[in-house]
C-alpha cells in the first residue's frame, strides 16, 4: 500500500511538472481571435469567401467593386473594409497591424490590444471619435508627427510610409487615393448593416456617427452596401 502511494506521489509530482503557467502578458498577446462577414465580392487569400469564417495571421483580404467585409477581432473591435480594398492583417508583439494598399477601412476600436494601419499610399484620415496618432517618413522607422481629434479630417500626399495608431477605444477611417491625382476622395455617410454586428456595437457606431454630424445609413437588405463608400 505505501509503494502504490509513494507512485502516486511520483506520478503527481510530474504532472505539476508538465503544467505551464503562462504569463498574464501573453494570455494578452494570444487573444484576438478574427472572424471575417463577407458581403458580397470578398476573398481570402485569392478564395472566394461567401460565408462568415475565421482567419488566420497575415491572411490579405480583397473585396471587389460591390463588396465589403467586416472583420470582427475578439477583445479590440471591429473592421469595416469598403468595396475596392486590399489590405493584409497581422497580430505581432501584443498590437493589431492592418496593412493597405488600396480601398478604405473603418476601425471602431473598443478595447484591448493597440491597433496600427499603415500604408505607403497617399491616404485621408478620418477620425469620427477619439484621437490617434500619425507617423509619416520614408520607411517604417518614421518618427510621430502629429495627433488628430475628433472630428479631424486631414490627407497625407508624400506618398511615403504612414502608420496611423490607435490606442485608445476610437472611431477612425484611412481611406487610399491616387497621389497623382492629389485630391482625396470625400468620405460617404456610414453604412451600418444591421445584424452584421453585435447591438452594442452597433450602437457606438451609430452614436458615434451622429456626434460627428454623419448620417448612419442602415440596411437589412443583402445587397452589398459599403460601410465607408456609397
């Protein structure tokens, strides 16, 4: 009786052995599940995308001419690409990074990891709440040059490399532009599609639209419908 204890003991003390503890920092860095809702011409990688999935790290999204998508991150909030974007989403070193070349996207950011979109296109951004911060040079080593608040609108024609930052829980949109052409494109009202989002969600959008003077435009039908272009 005492051996088959004393290997009992044993066989404890080396499962407490096996048992990983794993720091509060990287419970952190590991949350950020993403689920993307297609709504018309989406695709993943090149694929086809025609119902709501989840996607992994550095997976490139497109939507064509009628399409755009919503990307829901768990725990940081949710992505609205408008019709015509190609962007590539990445999570590295406990921060969201959304890359874009083309197209617009809206971030509602409610909390979490820090959220940066960076691109080496012209681009206009749009803050409708809260503040972020720009950094714009040559590369990506490019220093903080400024912040923009609420209800902000500013465009960047160097055409070199820009990150946009969000720390805080905001609303932006970062919408590319043909440099040559050296006008932004005006940003449409929001297109808020009900169902697509959970109700709080919806809510703050919708909120936050009105307190910057833009009118929601919500929808129920399954036409595809831009939440950043008409």
């Amino acid at each position: 009786m005492k051996k088959i204890f004393s290997r009992l003991a044993v066989i404890s003390a080396l499962m407490l052995a096996c048992i990983t503890v794993v720091p509060r920092s990287q419970v952190g860095a590991q949350a950020g599940a993403s689920q993307l809702t297609p709504r018309g011409e989406v695709r993943v990688n090149g694929n086809a995308l025609s119902n709501s999935m989840a996607i992994a790290d550095g997976s490139r999204i497109t939507t064509g001419k009628t399409g755009y998508a919503i990307l829901s991150i768990a725990e940081v909030g949710q992505f609205y690409i408008g019709n015509g974007s190609d962007l590539t989403l990445k999570t590295t070193n406990g921060r969201v990074k959304i890359d874009i070349v083309s197209g617009v996207i809206r971030a509602v950011k409610t909390s979490g990891m820090p959220v940066q979109i960076t691109s080496n296109q012209c681009v206009r951004v749009d803050v409708v709440k809260g503040k972020v911060g720009i950094f714009t040079g040559p590369d990506s080593t490019a220093p903080m040059v400024e912040s923009i608040g609420e209800s902000e609108v500013k465009d960047y024609l160097e055409g070199g490399f820009i990150r946009v930052d969000s720390m805080e829980g905001n609303d932006f949109r970062v919408a590319v532009f043909d440099c040559v052409l050296g006008a932004a494109p005006a940003l449409p009202p929001v297109i808020v599609p009900i169902g697509a989002v959970p109700a709080p969600v919806l809510a703050s959008v919708v909120a936050a639209a009105a307190g910057a003077a833009i009118v929601p435009i919500v929808t129920t039908g399954k036409t595809p419908v831009s939440p950043a272009r008409p």
